[in-house]
C-alpha cells in the first residue's frame, strides 16, 4: 500500500523539481556577463523569470532574489517584482544589490511596508535623495536606523526636520548628535 503513495510523492515532487531547475536556469542567463548576452535577451529572459516567479512560492522567490543580489545590472521588471516582495524576499536586494539605482529605492519605498524601508534605512551608501524619502514618512525607527547607519548621507532639509521631530520624540537626539551633517545652530536646537 506504501508504495503507490511514494509514487504519488514522487510525481507531486518532480514538477517541484523542474520548477526549482527552471527558475535557477533564468536566473543564471539573467546573471550573464554583458559580453555573453545582450540587453535585449536579458529583458526577454527577466520577463520570463518575473511571470514565472508570480506563482512561485516565496523560498523559491526568495532563492530567485539571492541568486540576482550580487549582481551590476537587472532587468527593470524583476527589480520592481522582487523588490516590491515579502521582505524575506526583498532583503538580499535591499541589502546587498548595486544594481539598484536611486529611483528603485525610492519606488520600493513608496509602494512597499515599513519593514522594507528599515531594511533599506541599513542599506550603505544611502544618497541624500534616498534618505530624504524615507524621512518622508515620518516613522521614527526608520529614522532612528539612518541615523545610526555611518554611510547614509542626509541633507540639510533632512537634519531640519528630524531636529523639529526630535521634540516629539526624544530618543533621537542622540542619534542626530552624531551626525557630522549637524551644523552647531542644529545642535542647540
């Protein structure tokens, strides 16, 4: 009797498998060097691994965003697919990936939660533009975490305004102390 079932386990399995094969394999063409595929057969490619990652389970969208994060340069649509994700599966690119440009960050931080712009308040080397949208929600642990974050670069408007939200919310002074944006009429604020 056990031995029909383990056949229909192993049916279930096999197209798991070929599923998992297929996503790794449009990963790795995506993940070509510029001299071995050109722009246009990535951009097919990507749009073939974004439709099929719209029904995949968030491990293999996740294992799909590990194997992209390394990477210089992704197509648009995947950037957008991915990083709009659960946060498990957007983390290896807001962490790790130079392929994303300002704009990305700043979209991702619009449509997407709060856990994705904490991740991306970490993120090294924020630009002013950056940091500045995520100020823009006020939230303060998003704050607090650019502020702790040493490569992030704030504008003066940015400063301004988390020295007006430091009154509400004291816990910021510190980390705004430490900022060498800080200009000393900031400081006795």
């Amino acid at each position: 009797m056990s031995e029909p079932r383990g056949r229909a386990e192993e049916g279930e399995a096999r197209p798991l498998r070929a599923r998992r094969a297929l996503l790794r394999r449009l990963a790795d063409v995506v993940s070509l060097p510029a001299s071995r595929i050109n722009v246009f057969e990535r951009s097919v490619v990507g749009d073939l691994l974004v439709d099929v990652l719209r029904t995949a389970s968030t491990d293999e969208r996740r294992r799909v965003a590990e194997r992209l994060a390394p990477l210089g340069e992704l197509p648009d649509a995947l950037k957008r697919l991915l990083l709009r994700d659960e946060p498990e599966v957007a983390r290896p690119l807001l962490e790790e990936c130079a392929a994303l440009s300002d704009a990305d960050l700043i979209g991702c931080a619009r449509d997407a939660g709060l856990e994705h712009r904490l991740m991306m308040a970490a993120r090294r080397g924020l630009s002013e533009v950056v940091t500045e949208a995520l100020f823009n929600w006020a939230e303060e642990a998003v704050i607090a975490a650019v502020l702790r974050n040493d490569t992030a670069r704030l504008p003066q408007s940015a400063i301004e305004s988390v020295i007006a939200l430091s009154r509400q919310a004291p816990a910021l002074c510190a980390l705004i102390l430490r900022r060498p944006e800080l200009r000393p009429s900031g400081a006795y604020v």
